[in-house]
C-alpha cells in the first residue's frame, strides 16, 4: 500500500484557521486522496477526499499539491469540536479500493 | 444524513464463546466493511464484502471469524470462539461505490472478553 505521513500531533486556537499536511510521495496518478476524522469515543467520520484539484465542502478545504505527492487539510476556523485524529488515507487504484488503510494520523487539540 | 447502526454499542464475553456483531447499513449501499481498533491503537482493516461474498480480508480475518448479510439489510461478524486478544472496538461501515465514495461508519461495538 502507498503510505501517507502526516505529524503525531498538531495544535491550534479556537477560531484560527489550521493547516495539517500530508506526505504521499508514492502516490499512483489513480490514486484518491482521502481524510477522515475521529472524535473521542467515535467511529471515524468521512471529511473530504480529492484525486488532483483543490476540494471545498462545509467542512473543510482540501489543497492538493501540483505533482500530487502532498496534501493540505484546511480547516478555516477551528472549534472545539474539531479536537480529533485526522487521517489522510489513499484509495488505491489497483486494489480493492473500499479497504481504506488508516495510519497514526495526526492529533489536533484546538485550545480555547 | 443517514447512518450505520451497530448494535449492541458493548458486548462482553467469556473467552472461548462465540460472539455476533451486528450493522445495519445504509440502504443503498453496496459495499459493507468491518475494521476494528484496539485501545490506544491504529484503526485496522478486516473485510470487505460485495455481492454477497468477501472481496478481501486482512490476516487479522482468520478462520474464526465470519461474516454474513442475512437479509438483505443486516451485515454481521461472527467470532466463533473469542479469545482475549480480541478485544477491540469493532467498526461497521458502508459505501455506494469504493474508490470515489466515501465510507460511513458506525458508532462501534466494543467487544470485551474476559
């Protein structure tokens, strides 16, 4: 499976926008870029995905870097509720593309 | 938005019962999926499931586990004889399609064996 790296942890401020990344630099030219989240005691939860354009949804900000090798999750104004474990995740092209390999994501505490 | 149900939210068991699972997926859904994740641990792939057979499965997925779409609307796993490592949060989830589909998942299980 390609890997992703993303760093373990990640702080921000109530209402500051925050700017998490992503390395894929194996990534195949089919392959989907995916971020999900998990909330304390919760399943993960589905935020954004994009193959090479830049994504915007109610959530979030997606910015996918020109050659593809790495990708930003923007959340604008971070909340309190946004404290979670993001994942960025590839959905591979050549494999059963359902099986969605999680790593250690990264950790966002968002301070009052 | 609609929603995956599992059910029960917990579960405990003796080592050595068997133990079944339960998901409701989202009704137009095509593609179920189980994933578990130990405390403090990674959320790992078991199985996936189309058309009424499993297209992949992990190593953790060995023989004592199984799963199964009774009816058409629920989507099970089984572990026939529970052993202490299982202990897990046990996550269901469901997508119309899989590579440009997003997963929905469930509130979880957690299976505790004692």
């Amino acid at each position: 499976d390609a890997k992703t790296t993303q760093p373990n942890s990640m702080e921000s401020n109530e209402e500051e926008p925050v700017h998490l990344p992503c390395n894929h630099s194996t990534i195949s030219g089919t392959d989907y870029i995916h971020w999900y989240r998990q909330l304390p005691s919760q399943g993960p939860e589905y935020v954004i995905h994009g193959l090479t354009s830049n994504v915007n949804n109610r959530m979030a900000s997606l910015a996918i870097a020109e050659d593809r090798k790495s990708s930003t999750l923007i959340l604008h104004r971070a909340t309190l509720r946004d404290a979670a474990v993001y994942y960025c995740i590839l959905k591979l092209y050549n494999t059963n593309a359902g099986k969605s390999t999680f790593g250690d994501g990264t950790t966002l505490t968002v301070k009052p | 938005e609609p929603e995956v149900t599992q059910t029960p939210s917990h579960q405990v068991t003796q080592m050595g019962q068997e133990v079944i699972l339960h998901c409701v997926p989202i009704s137009n859904h095509l593609y179920f999926y189980w994933y578990r994740q130990i405390l403090g641990q990674k959320v790992e792939f078991l199985v996936s499931f189309y058309n009424n057979e499993i297209s992949e499965k992990s190593e953790i997925f060995d023989d004592q586990f199984s799963v199964e779409r009774p009816d058409g609307s629920n989507f099970t796993l089984k572990i026939r004889s529970t052993k202490l490592e299982d202990s897990a949060m046990y996550f269901c989830a469901s997508s119309y399609e899989t590579l440009n589909e997003k997963l929905f998942f469930g509130s979880g299980t957690q299976l505790s064996v004692l």
